[in-house]
C-alpha cells in the first residue's frame, strides 16, 4: 500500500493567495483528518470527516479555510486568502475507523511569505 | 477543553537504558491511548496503543495505561540511538461528537546517545 498520499511536499507563496493542499488516503479508510503543526501549538486537529461527510470543523481556524472530500480517495484544503501566520507543516491523515489508529502522509510544508 | 500533558524534554539517556516518556491526560471518558513516534522532518508514525489499565508489550516497547490516574506512558527498552526521536502521546474518547478525534500532547524529544 502506498500509505496516505499528499502534495504538494512543499509549498511557498505569498501573502492573499489561495493555496490548496490534496491528500489520497489509504484505500478503504473511511476517516480522514487534516492536522496542522507547529513549533508553538504543536499538532492541531482541523478538521476530520467520516464517510467523506464531515464531523468536526471546530478546528477551523477561520471561514478563510476550508475543506472538502469529495469521494472516499480524494480531500483538499485550501486556504483563501493565506496570511503568514498559516506557515505551517500540513498533516492529512486517515484511519480504518479502528478506535483511531491514524496513518499520516508525509504532510506540505507551506510558507507565506 | 480536553488536555493531554507531555514533558517537553528533552530526555537524554545512553545507548542499552531504559527511556522513560509520561504522558496524563483530562477527560475520564478517554478510551483509547496511542504513542506516536516522530522524526525530524517526518510524519507522526503509530508505534504503540493501549485500550485496558496495566501493560503492553511490544518487542522493546511497553506501554503502561492507569485510567485511575489518568496517566499514560511508554517504557523503551534498551534504547538505541534510532529511537531519537519526539514521541507524541494521544488520547481519544470514542464517543459522542468527539469519536474517532484524537488529542495529541506537544510530545517528548528524545535523544540516545552512544
């Protein structure tokens, strides 16, 4: 299996463009999750859907991002306008469903510039 | 808000000692309890997960669940200079809104050395 699948790796733009980050999960993982990282808050849960439907988007930071799963291989994230401070290493992550076990993909490093 | 605590670190210990991470968490209803194991530069990578109080065991891995203390740790066995790492520790409740959603501590770095 070739794991949970992102792109791209990495990401550098500048202030007020929109970005969009893509992850494949793992076939047959009904759970998918974007996380953000960094140095000062660490991971954050952004958001997690189930069943291509999303659950929880309280980890949203603001209406300027937002996040799709259109089919049970595909989500985005897209970040509209961006700003500075969204510089961060982007994490999608999908699950089986089996209390949570989690399998990340290699995340995007993203710089706003 | 449901917190899991880590100490940041960094944790030092030489090469064949025994490393060990803490971890406690907030919320009571916490079901299901996870280590993750992250290098530099990578993605958080599961090593081990827990669901009942007492010990598990794993090759040179062990993870320890008190759900009476609400605490969580993991035990490395002869340590190699490859396990240095940050070690992420994560919680989920597995219930209501919040199932499936895990909470991850700021993690412990860990470094072996020879």
């Amino acid at each position: 299996d070739a794991g949970v699948i992102q792109s791209p790796r990495h990401e550098v733009t500048e202030m007020g463009q929109e970005v969009t980050l893509r992850c494949k999960p793992i076939s047959g993982h009904n759970s998918l999750f974007w996380y953000r990282q960094t140095m000062m808050r660490g991971l954050e849960l952004l958001i997690y859907f189930n069943n291509n439907v999303p659950i929880d988007d309280s980890g949203m930071p603001e209406d300027r991002f937002s996040a799709k799963m259109p089919n049970a291989s595909f989500s985005t994230l897209k970040i509209q306008p961006s700003e500075p401070r969204d510089s961060a290493v982007y994490f999608c992550a999908s699950s089986p469903g089996d209390r949570a076990k989690l399998f990340f993909g290699s995340g995007t490093q993203l710089s706003v510039l | 808000q449901k917190e899991v605590e880590q100490n940041s670190g960094p944790l030092s210990v030489p090469e064949g000692a025994i490393a060990s991470l803490n971890c406690t968490y907030s919320d009571r209803g916490s079901q299901s309890f996870f280590w993750y194991r992250q290098y530099s530069g990578k993605s958080p990578e599961l090593i081990m997960f827990i669901y009942s109080n007492g010990d598990k065991e794993d090759g040179r891995f062990t993870a320890q669940l008190n759900k009476a203390s609400q605490y969580v740790s993991l035990l490395i066995r002869d340590s190699q200079p490859s396990d240095s790492a940050t070690y992420l520790c994560a919680v989920n409740s597995d219930r209501g809104s919040t199932l499936g959603r895990l909470y991850f501590g700021r993690g412990t770095q860990l470094t072996v050395w020879p």
